[in-house]
C-alpha cells in the first residue's frame, strides 16, 4: 500500500462523506471498521484524506454505512 504525497480533491470529498455519514449514523470509527472489514486506523487516514482509498475498500464502508458508493462520491 503506497501513502499519498498530497491530498487530492476526491479524497478530500471521499473522506469528508465518509465521516458526515457515519457521525449521522452513530457510528464509531471503530464499529466501522468492523462492518467494513478494514482497520480502524485506515478508516481515520481516509476520513483525513491521508491515503488513497481503494475501490474495494470504498464499496465496503458503503455497504457498512448502507448507502449508494455513489453518495460517496459527490
């Protein structure tokens, strides 16, 4: 797995709807984690746009935080 040099724009947005969505749920980072099957620490870097997600990884937390990958991405 390769860390990012900056923050990009998608990753920004990714991270950013990522947390909005879980804080609105209730969730943890760490209940999370689980639901998606990732590590914690990984859904922190996302939600901070401090790596790159994979689309793997983005179709779980989507499936974790029941909602359309979709309204991840905009």
């Amino acid at each position: 797995m390769s860390f990012m040099k900056g923050k990009t724009d998608i990753n920004i947005t990714v991270g950013n709807n990522i947390k909005r969505e879980r804080l609105y749920k209730g969730v943890s980072q760490e209940r999370l984690s689980e639901l998606a099957g990732v590590h914690r620490t990984y859904i922190g870097m996302i939600e901070r746009a401090e790596r790159n997600i994979t689309v793997s990884s983005l179709l779980k937390i989507a499936n974790a935080l029941n909602i359309d990958i979709a309204g991840l991405l905009k």
